[in-house]
C-alpha cells in the first residue's frame, strides 16, 4: 500500500543510558494529589477521571541540558504542574486491556519527569461552558518530558519527593505516596477504559502549588531518584 501523503515523524523521548522512546498515546490523570484538588476546589477523594494529549505535544528534554518552549498562543495565564511519568512498555502488547492492579507493574517501561502545561485562563472557561479542555491542554509543546528511566534501574515508584521551582523559587512540593490513585490503580483503571499499548505515557497529577509562568523564567522539575527536568520559556 501507496502512502497519499508524508508520514508524520513518531515523537520519541529519549531513554537513560541510550536509545528512544516512541510515544503512542498519553493520558492524563485529573486532580490526583489531595491538596491540588483542594486548591482547585474539589473533593480529595473522588474517581479519578482522565484527558488527552496529542502524541506530537511532547517536548523531549535530555539530562543536562535546558528545553526550550515557545509561550504557547491564545493565553496570558500559562501554569506549570509537574508530574511523574509513566512510560508503557511492551509487556503491554495484547495485555493492555482490564490490567488487574497486581499485574500493573509489568506494564511499565520506565518513569520520567514531566510538566502538563495548561492554559489556565482557557480551561477556566472551557470548564464554565461546559466544554472539552482540549484547547487548554493539547497545545503544542504541552508536555515538556525529561529521559525516561528504567524500571530495572530505579525500581517501582511509591513514594519520594516531587518539586517544582521557578527561577530558583519554590512553587510546588510534595511526595509520591500523597497521589489520591496510585500508579497501580491508575494502570488498572486506565485499561478499563483503552487498550494500554507500548509507547503509551501516563501523566499521573501534579501536587499543590500550580500557578502562572511567563516568558524569560526557568522551571526546574526534580523528582526523587529522576535527577531534574529543566525547561526554559521564551
């Protein structure tokens, strides 16, 4: 079979140690810390619920070195969240469907640091309106993402420290035994809903502190035992 037009580049993030990541999907995980629900004016303890992100929305940053992102269009009120990612590996192959929370651990490829950047003013009115987010979340370089890590070399992620400063400042501090869903559950719930597959990212919540960034700062993402992500917007 004749391609009828160029086929897109697969974004691909880069792996500790060597080699790439492509990504397929990735899903976002909704008010997944207690006190970031609370600031946003919910219930700490809710079903988790789940959004998108386009594929090509990665920004793929390398150890050491600082990203680069374009203060997105349409917006004057750009906030930062930083996350743990969870990269699917290919265990999820033909497997990805109603993962039982004990089999979760299979599935993953490796962790990672991200940063889910959101148009806050337009999800504010999306929200309002009683519409998608997908304009406040799926933009282009929405999904700043560090190396991803090997399970077999950080072992499975429970708990440690997840910060975010800007400019040096702190802006967000927490830890991730404090995810409302862990990433267990989140797996099994996930696969409830879509076939997980290889190349799949799972952004699994932001903790408390979330709040706006502009043009000329640096945010520096760190979580315990995934050394930092740094990213600087222009």
């Amino acid at each position: 079979m004749t391609d009828v037009i160029t086929v897109p580049v697969v974004p691909r993030v880069p792996v500790r140690g060597g080699g790439e990541f492509p990504v397929h999907r990735i899903y976002c995980v909704g008010r997944n810390y207690a006190e970031h629900a609370a600031e946003m004016g919910h219930d700490a303890r809710e079903s988790p619920f789940f959004f998108m992100k386009p594929a090509d929305a990665v920004l793929p940053v390398r150890t050491g070195q600082t990203g680069a992102m374009d203060y997105p269009t349409l917006t004057s009120d750009l906030h930062h969240e930083v996350e743990l990612v969870v990269a699917i590996g290919d265990a999820a192959a033909g497997n990805g469907r109603d993962v039982a929370e004990e089999d979760a651990p299979r599935l993953i490829f490796g962790y990672a640091i991200g940063l889910d950047m959101t148009r806050r003013d337009l999800q504010a009115a999306a929200k309002k309106a009683g519409r998608p987010w997908s304009i406040a979340k799926g933009f282009d370089q929405s999904a700043p993402i560090g190396e991803i890590h090997r399970i077999e070399e950080t072992g499975e992620l429970g708990a440690g420290a997840i910060t975010l400063d800007v400019d040096g400042t702190p802006r967000q501090r927490g830890d991730l035994s404090d995810l409302i869903w862990n990433v267990r559950e989140t797996i099994s719930w996930l696969s409830r809903a879509w076939t997980l597959k290889p190349g799949d990212l799972i952004f699994t919540g932001t903790p408390a502190g979330v709040a706006a960034v502009g043009r000329g700062q640096t945010l520096t993402g760190r979580i315990a035992g995934l050394g930092e992500l740094v990213v600087a917007l222009r």
